[in-house]
C-alpha cells in the first residue's frame, strides 16, 4: 500500500471521527521507527495497548522486526475497508499506522462487568445493568450501546471549589445546535461552590428553582440514555455521579418506561394508558373525594351515599381533615422505608401501615372508605416510572384537594385546569413540557 494512500486513509479517518474527549491519536518515535496509534480510550483497554504495542515498539529495535511482531500477534488483523475500520474504532479497537501498513489491534473492553444492577429503574425484562460513578466507564457504556461516529463528546467544570467535571454526550447528526448551545451557557452561568451530582441541576436551573415540577430526567440506566440520544437530546454525566442527565426533558418521558420497549405493542399501550390513569388517581381522588362528600354527595347512587355516610358516623372532623391526616401518616411512611435498613424497611412500613389503618378505623377517627382512598392514591403514585416526577404528584394533589375543600367539584376541575395551564407555560431549553412530538432539530451541527 503507497504511503500517500495511507495518509488519505489517516486522514479521512481522523476527520470522520469527532474530536471528542475520549478520542486519542498518540505518536511514538525512536531513532529506527514511527508509529501512530488512533484510539477511543472509554471503549479500549489501555493495558491492552500497552502490553502488545507500546512496551514492545520500544524494546525492538529493528523495523522490520517489529513488523513481523506486529503480523504474528493473533489480536492484530490487516485494514481492509475504510468504514469496517471505523465501525472497528467505535467498538473499541485501535487503528495502527506503521510504515505502509495499517492495523486493527482487538483492545476492546467490556465495561458491563464494572457496572452495579439498577436500583432505582427497574425492569422485568431488558438490560440490568446501570451507570457507575467512573466517568470514563459510563462514556464507555453509552459508547458500546451507541457505535455511531457522530457521537461527540465535550467537558466543561462545574464548581468553584469542587472544580467537578462533567461530560456533554449527543449526536452531532441529530441534536440541536440551539438547545446545546443553550445547556452551554447553563453550566457555564452555574455559581455554586460544590458541585457534586447532576440531581443538583434541578434546584440549580434558573427556570426552575422554584418551580414545582422538574424540567430535566434524571436516570440511571444506559439503555434509557441511549435511546434519548437517537432522539437528538443531549445528555450531562456528572464524575462521582451513577446518573446521567437529559436534556430537554417533556412529561411524555417521565411516564416513559424501559419496559415499553421491551413488551409486545398493546401490552405497552396498556402500561403506558395505566400510568396516566395512576396519574390522574393520585392526583385528583383525594379533593374528588372531600368534593364530593361535603358538597355532592347526590352524585352517589342512594346505596354507596348511605354507606359512606355510614361509615363517617364515628369520625368526629369533616372529611378534609380526615383525608390531609392519613394522606401525611402515608407521606410519613414512605419517608420512613426510604431511610430504613433495607433489611427491615419493607416489613416495617407494611406492618406499621396495617396496624395505623386498623387502629385508625376502630378508633372512629377515619371511615373504611378513606382507608381505600389512602391505599389508591399511594400505590397510584407509585406507578409513576420517574421517582422526580412521582415526588412532584405527591405535592401536586394537595393544591387540588385544598380547592376541591373549598369550592367543591368546581375547585376540583378548577385547579386541574390551573395545573395543566402551569405545565403548559413550562418549557425544558425551549421545549414545551407538554409537547407530544420531539421537534425536529433546527439546524444541524
């Protein structure tokens, strides 16, 4: 092979490559010999690299000798086409240039078996694995999932005292120039001492500080983070941090599930349908509940009415303060199984939240009723696939119950109505949070 052509190939691979943070082209030199080496150093094995290329290129002398060191290793194998050559880059191999040859030396890593099982979002079926708080092995997770060229990879530091380094990831064929340019100038506008985790973007984003609900996802899974890059969204890996960030974020991904992609398509479409239903329990039962109770209860057919007067004969309070005290004993028990031993967390809280429910009805200071109303709304909740997301719906359905308290049915869709015109004035980096399609990127980088 003539040695321009060689340079053509360097070139043309080097400029089809990004220049991305984990890219490494290395030259090593002697009096006798040249080589140049071109690596992705998040999905190669460096110790690989070392043991068969660099030790060696420096304890044989002779060119030709080397040569033929290079040719007998059994993990070196000859360039054939330009673009397997690349596929080979991405996967993890390294590109050896040595006088008129060029090289394919197998260094790839197999960063699954550094990772933890996810904790947090868990599936039936799919991958389990999860990110680690090693930077370069969550680039190198993402990496193996996404082998495009187009994958740039840029660092920036937050903190002034912390200095933490933190990864911008997306596709340079599909992410927005305009929203990355905006996530720029958010991490550099960043004043805080101590930067520690990407969850702190939440209270730290300018546009949500105070705001009630989260414009940006928050996950720990590769698989989820991968499939948002396809998207064109652009994704935060924090050093320290097992989560990654993305970016923008609208509500359809927070009742996104992993397992969606994984089921056949009507099991999915029933999964996705009963998280909304869970969505709306949780968040106007307990105001529909006191509506309707206080106000009107001729809604009832004439049996349940009687009954649940029946069953609120004993409780000495109206029915708001019966649903606020055992919705916070419920808040005050999911509280407790997070900080909890895992060991004893589950039996404890279950136990407890038996006997409470149990001693509460026999003591007359709530109805049977409402010890259903509490159970629906908890486990409602809980459907929510985003733990950011069900947190805010646990906050959300107390500004429908004090309207639903008082102004009955019309403060029930009042305030729903008031929730979804607050969620439609948000917006994650210029996407609207209740768009339902992703918009198309403006202009490619």
């Amino acid at each position: 092979m003539p040695s321009n052509k060689v340079q053509i190939i360097k070139e043309s691979l080097r400029n089809k490559i990004l220049p991305s943070e984990d890219v490494v082209y290395k030259e090593l030199h002697t009096k006798e010999k040249y080589i140049e080496i071109l690596y992705i150093k998040t999905v190669s094995d460096g110790m690989v690299i070392k043991d068969n290329l660099i030790i060696p290129f420096f304890e044989i002398a002779n060119p030709d000798q080397f040569l033929d060191y290079l040719q007998s290793l059994p993990t070196i194998k000859m360039f054939e086409k330009e673009d397997g050559a690349l596929d080979e880059l991405i996967r993890g191999d390294a590109i050896l240039f040595y006088q008129d040859h060029i090289f394919l030396l197998d260094s790839k890593v197999d960063r699954n078996n550094s990772v933890l099982d996810t904790t947090v979002e868990t599936t039936i079926q799919g991958p389990q694995s999860g990110f680690s708080e090693s930077l370069p092995t969550n680039i190198g997770l993402i990496r193996q999932r996404y082998p495009q060229n187009t994958l740039e990879v840029e660092s920036t530091t937050v903190g002034t005292i912390s200095k933490t380094k933190v990864m911008i990831i997306h596709d340079r064929k599909v992410a927005d120039i305009q929203t990355l340019h905006k996530i720029k100038q958010f991490l550099s506008s960043i004043d805080i001492e101590m930067f520690q985790t990407g969850e702190q973007l939440l209270d730290i984003i300018k546009k949500s500080n105070r705001a009630l609900i989260p414009v940006m996802l928050v996950t720990e899974r590769p698989d989820r983070v991968v499939v948002n890059i396809a998207a064109g969204k652009i994704i935060l890996l924090v050093s320290g941090s097992p989560f990654a960030v993305v970016l923008p974020t609208v509500m359809k991904d927070f009742m996104s599930s992993m397992e969606d992609i994984y089921q056949t398509y009507w099991v999915a479409k029933f999964l996705l349908v009963l998280r909304y239903i869970g969505f709306m329990t949780s968040l106007v039962l307990p105001g529909l509940y006191v509506a309707v109770t206080s106000y009107n209860p001729e809604l009832f057919r004439v049996q349940l009415a009687l009954n649940i007067a029946g069953s609120r004969t004993s409780v000495p309070y109206p029915s708001f303060i019966e649903v606020l005290l055992m919705l916070f004993m419920m808040e005050m028990l999911t509280e407790a199984s997070i900080r909890l031993p895992k060991a004893i967390g589950p039996t404890a809280t279950t136990v407890g939240g038996l006997i409470l429910g149990q001693a509460a009805t026999e003591a007359g200071l709530v109805s049977n009723i409402m010890i259903i109303i509490t159970s629906s709304v908890a486990i409602s909740n809980f459907v929510v696939p985003i733990n950011a997301f069900s947190f805010t719906l646990r906050i959300m359905k107390y500004f429908v119950l004090v309207l639903g308290t008082i102004f009955g049915l019309v403060g029930v869709v009042f305030g729903f109505l008031l929730l979804v015109a607050y969620m439609v004035k948000l917006d994650s980096f210029g996407q609207p949070f209740l768009t339902l399609i992703q918009s198309k990127p403006s202009k490619k980088l």
